[in-house]
C-alpha cells in the first residue's frame, strides 16, 4: 500500500470510529475561518467610508 492509501484509510477509519468529533473538528476547521472573514469584511465595510470621508476632507484642506 502507498503512504496515500494509508493516510485515507486511517483518515476514513478514525470518521466511523468518531463521527461527531470529525464533524465538529471539520466545522471548525472550515466554516470558523470564513465567519472570522466576514466579520472581518464587514468591519472594513463599515469603516472605509468613514476612512475616505476623512480623507476627503484631510484633502481638502491641503488643497486649499
């Protein structure tokens, strides 16, 4: 057997033997880093605006 085929079978044997720690373990692992993401994204939707409004206005006063 190849170093892949045990890695599978060892993978698909610790699932059956543990299937809620695999499910937990497989949510944590791919739907936490996509809502830290979109807070993330979110917070810098929020303060862009807020961040080119300032910039505006920080340029306008140097064009002046």
């Amino acid at each position: 057997m190849s170093v892949l085929a045990v890695a599978v079978h060892a993978s698909v044997k610790a699932v059956l033997a543990s299937p809620l720690t695999m499910a937990l373990w497989g949510i944590d692992r791919r739907i936490v880093p996509d809502a830290r993401f979109l807070i993330a994204f979110l917070g810098l939707a929020f303060m862009l605006p807020i961040l080119v409004h300032a910039n505006w206005h920080l340029y306008r006063k140097v064009v002046q």
